[in-house]
C-alpha cells in the first residue's frame, strides 16, 4: 500500500501501465460504511485509491473543522489489510496552494437543504471532488447513500462537465440500533447516542405509510416531524421529501422519493435519509 501527501507522487505512480482505478474520497476517521465503498472497489477495478483529507472549504465559519477527527495511523491501519494500492493524504497547502481562486459551482440541486443551511458548502464539495478526479483520474468513484445531497451535487456536476467517472452509491451501513454510521456519532455524549435512533425510527415511520398507501408527501413528513418530536433531545432543522435528482420537495409521490432529515443532538448535527422506491 502506497501512501502519499502530494499529488506528484500520486501521478508517478499512476505513469506505471495497468490502469482500472477505483477512488473513495474520505474524510477520514473511518468506520464500517467507508470500508464498504473500500471493499466495493476493490471487488470491482485493477487498482483501488482512496484520498483522506479534510476539506476545508465546506465547513463553514465555526463549524466543526478544527475539531473534526482526523486518526490518521488507525485510518491506515484500517486501510492496509483490504488491499488498497494508494492512500493519498494531502495538506491544505497541497490542495489549495496560496493564490487558489478557481471553484466548481453546483446550481439547482445544491441549494434546498443542506445547501440552504450550510452556504457554500456543496461549492466546496464539488470543488475538492473535481480536482481529486483530476489528480487521480478514476474509472469509478464511490460515495456512500448517506450523504444523499452530496452524491445528487456529485452526480449533476459529473453530467454538465461531461467528466469520464462512473459514480457508484454505496447503501447506508447502520449500527444494530439502526443509526446511521458517521463520523460524527464519536460527538455524542451516551444519552445523545442513545437519543439519535430518533431519525431511523422517524424514516421507518415514514416508510411505513407510504407501505400502506399513503402517497401525499406533506403526510410523510408530517409522520417524521411527529416521532422526531416524541425525543427531547432532538433539534430538528428539517424534514423532507424530494425528488431524489433534483432535491425539490414534492406534493405526491408518483415514482421515487427521498426522504431526509437534520437533526441537533446538543451540539452534534446528524442527517439520514431513506429512499422510497
């Protein structure tokens, strides 16, 4: 396993002939949903990369940058058993030397939701996902379903700029309790984490319902709003159900639907989401 903080080095290696590159972008602090996609890629091309790095440019003005996790050793250690060939960790520096002024913008479909609510966020994530896809030039790259917006961003700006990736979506891995694994649970204080399984019950609910018949979208979202409301702990920011490509809340559900949620457990934000297809 190669391991590599520059993006000269991850281009010499890739001079050497065989291509079949597969890439998981990750923030780090892994955990079993990340060794999935890692598993899934290496199943599915002649080369696996994956990239840790903490990107600066989608956290907002005091957000939770300085103190997001960053276990580089335990990543790698993680990392070396599944066969990975090239671990890219870069400094801020390297990926935005001093004068850096170009970003990707995402329209549409970056702003409801996460967009409305973390400003600029998604043009960091289009920006940083573009030039990794530029540094390592992959035939597939995997995101996980829990970042539903993200892959939606994702996906849009890989169409419009027409980039040869195929995006792969990995499933939500869950714990026993059905809370979704991120690397922000490591937050939460015992009862906040006892709390979360709030929005998996919510989305269940939900799916519930439409099960049954139900196809007006306000009475799904009413359905999450009622069970996020029975927790006291949650802080609920918002409640949908979109259109999954365009992210725009629906009135009825003809065909597919994603149904998402923000959620504060004290100073913890969690999102999850479900599709109904």
């Amino acid at each position: 396993m190669h391991f590599v903080k520059t993006i000269q080095e991850v281009r010499e290696i890739h001079k050497h002939p065989g291509g079949g590159w597969g890439l998981v972008p990750t923030m780090g602090a892994l955990h079993k949903g990340h060794l999935a996609l890692v598993e899934r890629a290496r199943a599915e091309n002649k080369h696996t990369a994956v990239s840790i790095f903490v990107n600066p440019t989608q956290f907002a003005a005091g957000g939770d940058l300085e103190k997001y996790p960053r276990p580089l050793e335990k990543d790698l250690g993680l990392l070396a058993p599944l066969g990975v060939d090239l671990v890219f960790a870069p400094s801020a520096e390297e990926i935005y030397p001093p004068g850096f002024q170009t970003y990707v913008t995402v329209e549409d479909v970056a702003a409801p939701l996460e967009g409305a609510l973390r400003p600029g966020h998604f043009r960091g994530v289009a920006t940083v996902v573009t030039k990794l896809f530029n540094i390592f030039q992959p035939d597939r790259a995997y995101f996980g379903q829990k970042d539903a917006q993200q892959v939606a961003v994702i996906s849009r700006m890989v169409r419009d700029l027409n980039l040869p990736v195929e995006i792969v979506v990995g499933k939500t891995v869950r714990e026993a309790d059905g809370l979704a694994m991120s690397s922000r649970n490591a937050y939460l204080s015992p009862e906040e984490r006892q709390a979360a399984v709030v929005l998996f019950q919510a989305l269940s609910a939900a799916q519930r319902v439409y099960e049954q018949g139900v196809r007006e979208a306000e009475r799904l979202r009413e359905v999450m709003r009622d069970v996020l409301a029975q927790e006291p702990r949650a802080q609920v920011e918002y409640v949908s159900a979109a259109d999954p490509l365009t992210l725009q809340e629906l009135d009825r559900v003809r065909d597919k639907a994603l149904l998402s949620m923000a959620v504060r457990f004290g100073t913890t934000r969690l999102i999850d989401n479900l599709m109904l297809e």
